[in-house]
C-alpha cells in the first residue's frame, strides 16, 4: 500500500522499462505497419495530391483549393455525376434489402445452420471477374442476343431495347451486388432464435407483428452490414454504367477514374475522390450513430 | 363423442372464486397420440386438468414430455385424439390464438426490449393504450416482486432470477387460462432453485391460474404440484398427488423415479413371495391383480438398522460398507452377501455406526411397496 502511494506521489521515473515498447504495440507492429503503408499512405497522398497544382504532379510541393474550386465551380457539371452515383447507391441498397430479405429469410427456414453454407454459393460468382459477367448479361440482352433472339426464333417481335439504359445499370448493379447484401443479412437472421419466434406467436402476435417486433429488430446488426457495404460498393461502382449502361450515365467513379488516366489531371480526380469519401463515409457514420448496435443486440 | 365432452363440462357449473382448487376440468386431453413417422413421441394420453390446479408433468428426456407440452401450447398438433380447452376442441387451433401461454426453458425474453417492453408485449399486441399498459406492467412487477426501477432496464442485464420473473410477468400479462411451464427453472443453482419454487407455488395460490408443470426433476414437482403425472415412453404410468405417488407408486418405474430403492424380485410360491435366494418375505398390501410375479420396494429411509432385542417383520444381516452424509440424515450402504442395500437414517438413530460394522437391517410389511410387474 505504502509502495503504491509513494510511487503515485512522485513523477514517474523514466526508466528504461518505460521508454522500451509494450508488447501490446510490439504485437501489433506488424498489422500497423501494413495498415500504414498499404491504406493510410496512399489515402494521405491522395489527399495530397487533392490539393497540388492542377494538372500537375507537384504532390507535397504545391498547396491550392484550385480543384475544389473547379468543381464547385457552377459551370462545371460534374456534380451530376455525384447525385447519379448516390442515387444508384441507394436505389440499390433499397431494392437489394428488399430483394435479399425474403430470400435470407427463407434460406434460414430451409437450410437452418447449413443457410451460411448456401449463401457462401452465392458468393461463388464473385469468383469470375466482374468485367466477364456483365458482359454475360451483354450478351444477354443485346439485339440479336440470348433474349432478343430466343424471343425471335419463337415468333415474337423480339425483346425490349433494354441495354444501354439507366435500367441496365441498376440492374447490373443488383445482380453484381447481390451476395453482398445477402451473406451478412442472411447471418442476422440466423441470430433470431427459433424460441423467441414462437413465443411472440403464443403471446399472440400476429404475422406481420412478429416479423416488426422480434425477426427484424434483432436481424439488423446483419442487414445494416448488409446495406453498408451495398452502399459503399455501390457509390463507387463504375462497370455496370460502363458496360450495361453503355455510358449513358457517368458515375462519379468514372469521372474519377477519367481524371487519372485520360486527362492525367491527377489532383483533380484526387479532389474528386475526397469529396467522394467525404461523403460517403459521412453518411455511413450519420446512420450508424443513429443505430445503437450495442442496443439492437441487447448487450445493453 | 367431442361434443358429448363439451356438453359434459359446459353442464358442470362451477361457482366463481370457488378456491384455488375446483373441479371443473379447464383442460382435458382424451387419448391425445404424436406419432413421428414409426414412432409415437406420445402415445394416448388422458387427463383432466382441474382449474386451478398446479400439476406436473414429470418424467426422463425421450418420455414424450417435451411433445406433450408442444401440442398442449399449440405448436404441434396430435395426430390422434382430443384436447379440449373449457369443452373447446382446440387440437389444430394455432398458438397465437390459444388462450394459453408457455414460459420456455430458455424464457425466450426479447433481448432488444426493456422489462417493461417485454411484459407489454402481449398487451401491445392487443392494442392496449400505452399508458395502460404501463399501469399493468407495473402492477404485474410488483406481482412478480420485482422493484419498479426494472421497468426502464434492458432485460439482458437481468440476473436470472429476475429473468425469471419477468418471464412470468410476461405470461401472466397475456392472461392466459392455463400457463405452461418448460423447466424453466433448469438452469438456476440450486438456492434459487429452490426460492423459486416456493415463490411459484405463492404465485399459483395468488393468481388462482391453471398452471401445467413439466420438468424431468421429481422433487421439483413435489414440492410445488398439487398432482403428479410420470411419465415414461409417452403414456403417463401414473397420476395422483405428490403423496399418492411417493406412498403408492403403481410400478416400478413411478417407484425408481424418485431415486434409490432397495428392490426385491419376488414370485409367489407355496410358502409366500419369495426372493431369488429362497428368502420369503413378509409382504403386505399386495394390490389387486398382482400375482405370481412382483417387486417389493423398500425405500432407504423406510429401511432401518435392527438393533439386538428388537424385531422387524423382514430383516437382513450385512457389514456396513460405507456411509454418505446428507446433512441432518445419513445413508449407509450394506452388503450382504452379494446384495447391496441402502439404509437412510438421522444421526442420532444410527449414533456410532461406522463402515466395516455387522448390523442388522431390516422393515416392517407395512413399510414397504408391492409393485406388479
């Protein structure tokens, strides 16, 4: 006791045994020096170059808002690009909750615990690259393709002009994003237990109650994950307005992606994907700090 | 012959308030049968639940229990025979509108609500206002003995006796005819164990409700049920009070669920019941219809030691083999000969018996238990 007062009363002394690194961050140095370079570094140096000269390369050399300025500029119309790719965003994690829920749901009802096992199948497209699928669907819906064609040869007048319309894109979005929204959601549903079901039920809830009440309240650590990531992805997703959309709308991802390569506007593109992250992660932060997990999952 | 049995109750008027104990029939199952593909989970029960009774239904794991209380709650439905709910068939009448309520072995709380949420719950589903609601959950915690300050609280930072209550709050806010339990006191040490218990029983006195008990622990339904029904391969072997089963069990299983027993085989010769060994027995109150073959059961604290210049009708000599405290009483195992028996006596009546001793054993007829085969 004494020997705790004494030591509390006087500064503590730097000895060598404080200066020298706790084992807790000499453990976790190999982690820190990945996240470092492989995630940190390049996000610094993108907000570097966001504020270096324009279509320059003067990276740490140069300081001006030039690029922001550009794109807040009223002339400059890019901003449309940023309202179409937050649309698609939240369209996709919309329609997506919708579609994947009855589909986890059901998964759950039938499988039981082999449902994680099934949807990891889901994932299994994830394993061709994406490029490759959408053009599948190309393929698909181009004149004179899988659909326009089959309907032909059957005496139809022939499919509906689809390819290369906002259509396209959104569903080359729901189909690309697909497994992303369903495994986590697919894993909170699995987390309702069976009794709790079923004494809603005998305490005499209805259905539609049930579902309100219990199943969806207690899924959502698992769909807000879902629609996350659905989000994130899809805020930045580039392909499907590409290659479905045939580029009748440009993503701000494409922009971007323009900046760096084609107009080698670097700090431009870099300003671009600030704005963009600046965004996005705002939004996901507003919306988790509205949902208390901590609460959902009764831990507290 | 369903509505002959409705007919039948809705004739037997009951008074109002008549006691904890009437007997009119809330709940009566007729050769209810569950039969999963080749094999019938239960099968062809009858019993008559009273109202207001508290009776258990006891028995070991793959008895048919579990389905029993599932059919009864409105999960599954029988696949023979009725079950009638105050003269209404309610075999295919789904849980959420079945006017009783089951408390889950895991008490099936909703972790994401507070207290007071979870024991609205069936109040909200019933669109009751919420500062009525309110009124009654507050009401129901204090029923419970559960402090008002819980009302707030997340249900999950209960301990779990107070889980427990709440639970029980919850059912009892559905208002159901009859509440049904699944062990939920299973997972609880042992003191609590045992407060609850006493504090259920009050609850049943209180609320003159129709509870229906199931559980695999015999002792936990004595002390609480006004009838016992064991179970054993999905018939009920017997049914009667805690007394009727502990003094005359029908068989030798209602007679081997309560725990050790020191048992005789017995068959019925020219000079009486005698053992294997040739002993015969002095045997009483051997019931109607058993013959030729029979157990007799002696319980460890029906049998006792045999002091030199006292008599018993049966008795046995043996050496004490060793002795097991169970606080105020002691249990000694004997060996005689290559049978093994079990003595329970207080302390100050075995005084100074110790393991390697020669002693006497022994019982009266009167003591012992003559079971049919």
């Amino acid at each position: 006791m004494a020997v705790a007062l004494d030591t509390s009363a006087a500064p503590p002394a730097k000895t060598a045994e404080t200066m020298s690194i706790s084992p807790g961050l000499r453990s976790a140095s190999p982690v820190l020096i990945l996240l470092g370079l492989g995630f940190l570094a390049p996000l610094i140096t993108v907000a570097a170059y966001a504020f270096a000269a324009p279509k320059s390369f003067d990276v740490f050399r140069s300081f001006t808002l030039e690029n922001f300025a550009a794109i807040f500029d009223p002339q400059n119309t890019v901003w449309t690009s940023f309202v179409w790719s937050l649309i698609f965003a939240f369209l996709t994690v919309v329609l997506l909750a919708v579609i994947a829920y009855p589909i986890a749901y059901g998964m759950n009802r039938m499988f039981g615990k082999w449902a994680g096992f099934v949807s990891v199948l889901f994932v299994f497209p994830l394993f061709v690259s994406e490029n490759v699928r959408l053009y599948g669907w190309v393929l698909f819906f181009i004149k004179n393709g899988v659909l326009d064609g089959a309907l032909k040869w059957l005496g139809f007048a022939g499919g509906p002009e689809v390819l290369y319309t906002p259509g396209a894109i959104l569903f080359g979005m729901l189909y690309v994003y697909l497994p992303f929204m369903l495994f986590p959601m697919s894993l909170g549903i699995a987390m309702i237990p069976r009794d709790l079901v079923d004494a809603a039920r005998d305490l005499g809830a209805s259905r539609l109650m049930i579902w309100r009440e219990v199943e969806l309240p207690l899924a959502m650590p698992g769909i807000l994950i879902g629609m996350l990531l659905t989000f994130v992805l899809g805020a930045g997703a580039v392909a499907e307005s590409k290659i479905l959309g045939g580029q009748s709308i440009i993503t701000i991802a494409q922009d971007i992606e323009v900046a760096f390569t084609y107009a080698q506007n670097w700090p431009l593109g870099s300003a671009l994907a600030l704005i963009l992250v600046a965004i996005v992660s705002g939004l996901a932060l507003y919306v988790l700090s509205k949902l208390d997990l901590d609460r959902i999952l009764g831990r507290r | 012959m369903t509505l002959a049995t409705a007919a039948a109750i809705e004739a037997t008027p009951v008074p109002e308030g008549a006691g904890h104990v009437a007997t009119k029939p809330v709940l009566q199952l007729v050769g209810v049968k569950k039969v999963f593909g080749e094999f019938a989970a239960v099968d062809g029960i009858n019993v008559d639940f009273k109202e207001g009774e508290f009776v258990s239904i006891v028995g070991p794991s793959g008895s048919g229990k579990t389905t029993l209380l599932r059919m009864l709650a409105g999960m599954e439905s029988p696949s023979e025979g009725y079950i009638t709910l105050r003269g209404n068939l309610i075999n295919d009448v789904p849980a959420d509108q079945r006017p009783t309520c089951l408390v889950f072995q895991s008490l099936a709380l909703f972790p994401h609500k507070t207290v007071g949420e979870n024991i609205e719950f069936p109040l909200k589903v019933r669109k009751m206002p919420p500062a009525e609601r309110k009124e009654r959950a507050l009401e129901l915690m204090r029923m419970v003995r559960l402090p008002e300050s819980y009302y707030g609280k997340n249900v999950m930072r209960c301990s779990g006796g107070e889980k427990q209550r709440v639970a029980l709050a919850r059912a009892f806010a559905y208002d159901p005819d009859v509440l049904f339990f699944d062990e939920p006191l299973s997972a609880l040490d042992y003191k609590l164990k045992k407060a609850l218990e006493k504090e259920l029983k009050d609850l049943h006195r209180e609320s003159g409700k129709t509870f229906v008990y199931i559980t695999h622990s015999l002792e936990e339904a004595m002390v609480m049920s006004d009838r016992v029904g064991v179970m054993s391969r999905g018939r009920i072997a017997q049914i009667g009070t805690p007394e009727e089963i502990y003094t005359k069990p029908v068989n030798r299983f209602v007679a081997e669920f309560f725990g050790e027993v020191n048992s005789f085989e017995v068959t019925e010769r020219v000079g009486g019941w005698t053992t294997a060994d040739g002993t015969v027995l002095t045997v009483s109150g051997v019931p109607d219809g058993v013959s030729g073959k029979a157990t007799v059961i002696v319980r460890p604290e029906t049998m006792r030691f045999v002091p030199a210049g006292s008599s018993a009708d049966n008795t046995i000599s043996g050496v004490i083999y060793n002795e097991y405290s169970l606080g105020s009483r002691m249990q000694y195992q004997v060996h005689a000969g290559e049978r093994i028996f079990l003595v329970e006596a207080s302390r100050t009546a075995s005084g100074g018996l110790s393991a390697g001793d020669a002693v006497t054993i022994g019982w009266d007829a009167a003591d012992a238990i003559v079971v049919g085969d």
